[in-house]
C-alpha cells in the first residue's frame, strides 16, 4: 500500500473516532441537562436515555425516554 493511502486510511480513522467521541460527549451533556431541567417538574424514577440519529436528508432526529412518578408543582431557582 503507497504512502498517501496509508495516510488517507489513519486521517479516516482518527476522524471516525473523533466523531464517536464527539457523540458520546454530546449524548452525556443533553441526558444531564434534561435530567436536570425534568426534575424541576417531576420525580424521575429509572433511567433517561438520549439517543441522536441522523435522518437521510442530514437532519437530527432526538429521541428523549424518561419515566417519572409524579409531577411536581415547579421549582424554580
């Protein structure tokens, strides 16, 4: 395999995984602001869950998925 294939293959990789990561970071920070912004309004029991898809004409679509127990008068701070 010639160098600038050997280049071109590692740049790919290294941006895939920069990518990945970039996801995963992202997916975190939005699961502990409406885990936060959601129990001002109610108990949250279980798991929140955030999962991001890329829809074929390049949009976002995000999935939020919480459970809660009861809904609370709102706790403003």
């Amino acid at each position: 395999m010639n160098e600038s294939k050997m280049m071109a293959k590692r740049l790919k990789r290294v941006l895939l995984q920069d990518k990945i990561v970039a996801y995963e970071g992202l997916t975190k920070a939005l699961e502990s602001d409406v885990r936060t912004l959601l129990s001002y309004y109610m108990t949250l029991t279980g798991d929140l869950s955030v999962n991001i898809d890329v829809l074929d004409e390049g949009n976002y679509q995000i999935n939020i998925s919480a459970k809660a127990n009861n809904i609370n008068a709102p706790q403003i701070v």
